[in-house]
C-alpha cells in the first residue's frame, strides 16, 4: 500500500533510500496493530488499526514532508541570496580596494610634489631674509651717513648763524 502511494509522491532521494521509507512504513504499520493487541490485553479495550488510518499515517508523513522540504527550500533560498550578496560585496571590496591603490598613488605623487614646494618656499624664504638682513644692514649704514650728515648740518647751521650777523654786516657794507 505504501509503496502504491509513495511511488509517485517526489522525494527528494535515491531509489533505494524511498524504498527503505515505504518498508519502514510498512514495519511501523505492523508495530502499531501489535500494540493494539498488547492494548487489548492490559486494558480489555480493543483499537483497531484499518487500512483508512494506514493512509492517514502516509498522508500525515507527505504532509510533514512537504512542509519540511519547503522549508528547507526557503532556507535554501536565503542562503542563495545571501551567498549572491557576499560575492556582491566582494566585487565592490575589490573594486574599491583598486581605487584606493590609485588614489593612494596619487596622494604620495601629491605630497612629494607638496615637500617640493615646501622645500623652494623654505630656500626662497630663507633667501630672502638673508636679503633683507643685508638691506637693513644697509640701512643702518646710511642711517648712520644721514645721522652724521644732520650732526654736521646742525653743526654748519650753528657756525652759520654765528657768522649771520658778520655776513649782515658786509651785505649792508656793500650797497
């Protein structure tokens, strides 16, 4: 009987492993009307095992069958997609890993470009305090000259006045 209803019922297994299913369907069958007469003799209650509730034990196993392997396929399912997900985002890991690479390229060209620069603006900043150091000393220099010069003009100017009056003198004398 089981076999007539498993044969065309899929199971997802070998020929030889839906066999064993269909003899272990039979042997539970002949455990269950052994323990309805072991029933019988320790309670005096008879039960009976008809061929209806055989089916109904081979429809209840397609049931959970079904129910299990569908829930598996779901499982299933999830894994897939999120396998798909995991080389999705390994793709991308790659992907950017390779532009990181570039732009880490990129930014050392940068920065050595930047030292550069910094290295000329350094020289250039220290040549031109060098300048500048020169041009203040040149400074002081002709501070100096004009320093002397304006001593020697006050002095002259002093000298001048004195002989103002002696200059007046002649300038009058004449004329």
């Amino acid at each position: 009987v089981a076999q007539h209803f498993l044969s065309s019922y899929h199971i997802e297994c070998t020929d030889e492993v839906k066999q064993s299913v269909v003899n272990t369907m039979g042997t539970i069958q002949d455990i269950v009307a052994e323990k309805c007469v072991e029933y019988f003799e320790r309670y005096r209650r008879r039960t009976f095992v008809t061929p209806k509730s055989y089916l109904y034990f081979i429809g209840g196993y397609k049931a959970i069958y079904k129910e299990k392997f569908d829930s598996v396929g779901c499982l299933s399912e999830r894994m897939r997609t999120g396998l798909a997900k995991l080389m999705e985002a390994e793709v991308s890991v790659n992907q950017l890993s390779e532009e990181l690479a570039m732009k880490e390229k990129d930014l050392a060209v940068a920065s050595k470009k930047a030292d550069e620069v910094l290295l000329e603006v350094t020289m250039k900043a220290h040549a031109a305090e060098k300048v500048k150091m020169q041009v203040q000393k040149v400074k002081d220099k002709a501070q100096a000259i004009v320093d002397d010069i304006a001593i020697d003009k006050a002095a002259a100017e002093e000298k001048l006045e004195a002989a103002r009056p002696a200059l007046e003198e002649a300038e009058a004398a004449l004329q």
